[in-house]
C-alpha cells in the first residue's frame, strides 16, 4: 500500500492559494480514480484508492502546513507503510510555474510542510515538486504563497493536477522518472512548456 499526501492549509480561506496545490493534486486523484468518500482520519481527510494494480491512502492533513509530519507519521504507522511508498505533492517555489519534477528525500528548501515530514518520518520519502514560480523576492514569499492563483494561473494548475491523476499509477508502480516525463509531455502539449511567473511579462 501507497500514502500518498497532498500538502496544504485547512479551509476556505486558504483553498485557493498556491501553497495549496497538493491539496488540488489529491482531489483529482480521488476524483480521476474514484477514491472512497473523504472522511476524518489521522488528523486530516483521508480517502482509500485503487490507483493502476495498487492501493493507496490519500492523505490531507488538516494540521496546518507546519505541523503536517504528525498526521503522515500517525498514517504511515497504522497501515506500516515505510518512507519509500510515501509520496507527498507540495508546491515548489524553485521550479518554474506548471513545472513538475519528482526526487527521494533531499533538502526541504525552507518549505514548512516538509520540514515537518521529514523531523516525524525521515527524509527517505518521495516528493513530487509541483512549480510554481518565485515572486522573485525573498520578502514576498509569504504573501505570494498564501495568495490565490491568479485568473491566468488557473488552467495551467488545473491541467497540471489533472496530468499527475492521469499519470498516477507510474507512482504507485515505482517509475518515477516516467511519470515526470509524461506529466511533462502533457504540459506542453497543452502549450505550458514556458509559463511566466507572477509579475513578469505575460503574467497576471
């Protein structure tokens, strides 16, 4: 069995912001592959999933971004899933907008939610990195991060979530590398090959 966490903020203020797309990645996973009804588990929403020939939990932790390790630690333990069949999607500020990459463990580049991960779990899980661009000032990440997507921004996101449910099963089977390059393909085949960030020319 898979856990797979999207990472984001509890409730309605904070649905739509960038710091949420892996909350928006896993509501496409559940809505592509039918997953069981979202219910209370573990300190988060939690659904059951069969994804190509595998199981998975998915997870949302509803402990706030920096307290997100506690409800992934308390999952993985029920169901003895080790750091390598854990999979989390968060928003990456170091990679360009509709960008997507995968990597097993690494740094966690000041992001609070993996911060909180690795400190409960270890760093030995795997991370899709979900871009979406730097304000381009370190003093601006706050707020560019707990701001919405904006209208310009909006189908790239949901093209991108949309990909990585489609592309799912290469997780769950263990081929990475594929699923990055499939996600990618689709992308730019949808014309995201080069999407500006927020301020630049072109942007919102």
């Amino acid at each position: 069995m898979h856990l797979i966490v999207g990472l984001g903020n509890p409730g309605r203020d904070y649905a739509g912001n960038r710091h949420n797309i892996g909350f928006m990645a896993l509501d496409e996973i559940a809505r592509t592959h039918r997953a069981s009804p979202w219910r209370a588990r573990f300190h988060g929403d939690a659904a059951e999933v069969v994804i190509g020939f595998g199981k998975a939990l998915l997870l949302k932790p509803l402990s706030f971004m920096n307290l997100s390790g506690g409800p992934v630690q308390e999952a993985a333990r029920f169901y003895k899933i080790e750091p390598a069949r854990i999979v989390v999607f968060h928003d990456e500020l170091d990679l360009a907008p509709a960008k997507l990459r995968v990597k097993t463990g690494g740094g966690n580049a000041g992001h609070n939610g993996l911060r909180s991960i690795t400190a409960s779990i270890g760093n030995d899980y795997r991370r899709v990195r979900m871009g979406i661009g730097h304000p381009g000032d370190k003093a601006l990440v706050h707020s560019y991060v707990l701001n919405d997507f904006g209208k310009e921004e909006r189908p790239w996101v949901e093209d991108l979530c949309r990909a990585s449910a489609d592309k799912a099963a290469l997780l769950v089977g263990g081929f990475d590398e594929r699923f990055q390059s499939d996600v990618a393909t689709i992308m730019q085949g949808k014309g995201w090959g080069e999407v500006k960030r927020v301020g630049e020319k072109g942007g919102d």
